[in-house]
C-alpha cells in the first residue's frame, strides 16, 4: 500500500533481466517493463489513477504478465501482454526463471506496507477430475476426497496450470489447494492441464493435456510415472506424449483398469481451427499390459461435434462412458463400446461442464464448473470456472 504520488513497480528480476509491473501516479499510467542486456522497453501502457491507500499486483502467468490493482473492492486487471514480452524474453525457459527473483520497490520516496510474494492461484477453476485408485475408487484421505483441477490464469489457456485441491466431505464448502503441478518438456516448464492422476501400488501415473504451448496446431496426451507425492507441494516432472490409437488431437484423458485392462476415455478432436470440432472415443490395452502399451481404439462418437470431459465410471455394476456435449446441452453416456444409452439426469451449466461423477457414502456426488469468466473485457476468454458441487437426492 502507498500513500504518495511515487512510481512503484513489482515483478521478477536478476542477472540483468527483470519483469516489471508499474504504476505512475503523476503520469497516470499504469505499464509492463522489459528489460534485457540489449535494453529496457515499456512493452504496453493503460491510463490508471490510483488514489492511496491501494493493492498493486503483478501476476506472470506462462508469458502472460498482467498488473493490477485493488481499491478495495477486489483485485482488477489494469493490463496484460504476452506476445511483447515473449519477443524479449521466454519466461518458460529454466535457465531464465532460474535467475530470476520477486522484487518490488519505488522510485522516489514512498511508503510500502506489506508486500507478498508467491504462486499464483487461479482466476477460476475447471475440468475436476477425482484422484482415484486403478480400479476406478477414489481416493479419499483423513476425510477428504482428493481431485485435480485446471486454474485458470489471467488468460488463455497457456496461461493456466494444473493443481491438486482437496474437498472436505464433512463440509464440502472447505476446497483447499495442497500441490501445484508443472511439466517440463522441449526445454521449457509449461502449465499443461485437464488430466487425471492415478494411485497404483507404489506409484502413480499422471495424464494430461498440452495446454499449455497451445496455438491453434493441436492439442495431445501425456504422461508420467512418479513414485514422488504428487499430491502436496510444487513439482516440475519430465513427461511424454502417450501414444493413442489416433491420427488427431486428444485432451481429457481418463484412466481405469476394468477387469484387469486399462482403459482410456479421451477427446478426440480433427480440428481447432476455424472452430473447434471435438468427440469422446475410447481405448484399451491387452490385458495383462501396462495402460500405455498397445492401445487400440474401441470405438467413437462421430456424431458429435462439441463433446469432451469424458469419465469412466461404474454404476449399478456395470462401467460407463460419461461425456459432456455443449450443442445438446446434456451429458451423453455410453457403453465401454461407445455405443450412446442415454443421459445423464443431472443440471448443465454454462460451458461445457464435465459429468464428474463420484459416489460417496449412499448418494452421488458430481464436482464440477461453470463458464463464469473473470475480467474479460481486459483479459480475454480463458480466466473462467467456478467450482459447482452437485449431490444426487
């Protein structure tokens, strides 16, 4: 917090390069500096007028870096930019983040109050997706069931990363975030997301989506093995794209081994561009193999065009396909053919909210999200999802 007219900035910085949000009071303006050996550039400017006492904030999502500021009725984004900063610098590379610390300060005389510094959180949250055992039971520790979640940052979806939260079944209102997940791939630390992580034995098995280098020229699977507890603290794991029955993109992965074989739930998707066209299809290993061996597809849905969100569930016995279909505006269920029973008698939101179902106790329990989107006007599409819990009566 200040209480003069003097410039402030905050952001990363070291070895000659820094990231700096900054706001002049006297110039009414509010910018994103860039500075590197070859010089210091303002890459984008926003009139503000920021009256003292205020929060002032900047967020570095992927490349994305975004200012902000709270006058006391909520953090509001004065500006981003992406495209400018990485020309100048790829915040994604270990060997620049390395060098790089949190640094803020004034310049001329001004009064700071308290400063924070840390991870950030998220603008919304999406595509929950229960951590659970091989056989498909969820995982479920000291009463509290556990599940990943893609945070949404202050952007597309590069500028998002994948997390794992909590969900106190004692009071479902208590969510709490317990570990942040990174991947680093192609020599750089992306935020890649929508995926599942597996407890089997002593290790488990994590699958997600490359969001996170995302521009429109597809979109695939991955995977790692870790023996590492991936589910409490921040962690940077190698991982490999996981060879799928398809010749298209693939996102939404879900994993369960069904008498004895693996089998795998995902999107498929032949196009992005000029619109997004995506389908839920599904796969299996031999049995007896490991569930990245041999994959062969069992069948698709070619009759949709906007249906993803997929997840293997067993009801009454038998093991289904469930899936979210924007245009119809219903969740598809299918067979471990992919041959369409029915829907499911559940409320559909806004966007395209995954059939997230889990059974607790004597009742179904389906966690999933909204498109509500945060501050779009100056943020763009991607910041969206609030965190929904529905309960079969």
């Amino acid at each position: 917090m200040l209480d003069d007219r003097a410039p402030v900035v905050a952001g990363l910085a070291g070895a000659g390069v820094s990231v700096l949000g900054t706001y002049d009071a006297a110039a009414g303006q509010a910018g994103i500096e860039i500075t590197t050996p070859g010089g210091t550039t303002v890459v984008k400017t926003a009139p503000a007028d920021l009256r003292a006492p205020f929060g002032f904030a900047v967020v570095v999502n992927e490349n994305a870096v975004t200012v902000l500021a709270d006058r006391g009725t909520g953090w509001q984004p004065l500006l981003t930019e992406r495209d400018q900063v990485r020309a100048r610098v790829d915040l994604r590379d270990p060997a620049v983040l390395g060098r790089l610390g949190y640094t803020y300060g004034s310049r001329g005389p001004a009064r700071l109050g308290r400063v924070r510094a840390g991870y950030f959180g998220q603008a919304g949250v999406r595509d929950p997706h229960v951590v659970q055992y091989a056989d498909g039971r969820p995982y479920i520790r000291h009463g509290k069931l556990y599940l990943t979640m893609t945070n949404a940052g202050l952007g597309f979806f590069q500028q998002a990363h994948w997390a794992v939260w909590t969900l106190d079944l004692a009071d479902p209102a208590k969510l709490e975030q317990v570990a942040t997940l990174f991947f680093a791939r192609d020599g750089v630390v992306l935020g890649d997301h929508a995926g599942q992580i597996i407890r089997d034995g002593d290790r488990f098995v994590l699958l997600m989506s490359s969001w996170g280098d995302f521009s429109f020229n597809g979109v695939h699977v991955r995977h790692a093995v870790t023996r590492a507890d991936v589910l409490s603290g921040v962690h940077v794991l190698p991982t490999e794209r996981l060879p799928l029955p398809t010749t298209v993109s693939s996102w939404d992965p879900a994993l369960t081994k069904i008498d004895g074989r693996w089998h795998l739930a995902f999107v498929e998707s032949p196009a992005q561009q000029p619109a997004f066209v995506f389908h839920p299809a599904l796969a299996a290993a031999p049995r007896g193999a490991d569930y990245d061996e041999g994959l062969t597809l069992l069948g698709a849905d070619l009759s949709v065009k906007q249906t993803e969100g997929t997840i293997l569930q067993r009801v009454g016995g038998r093991w289904y396909v469930f899936a979210s279909d924007g245009d119809a505006r219903e969740y598809p269920v299918y067979d471990l053919g992919m041959r369409k029973l029915g829907k499911l008698n559940a409320p559909y939101g806004t966007n395209i909210p995954h059939p997230m179902l889990v059974r607790i106790g004597g009742s179904w329990w389906l966690p999933t999200f909204d498109g509500t989107q945060y501050a779009e006007d100056v943020l763009g599409y991607g910041g969206h999802g609030d965190f929904i819990l529905m309960r079969s009566s």
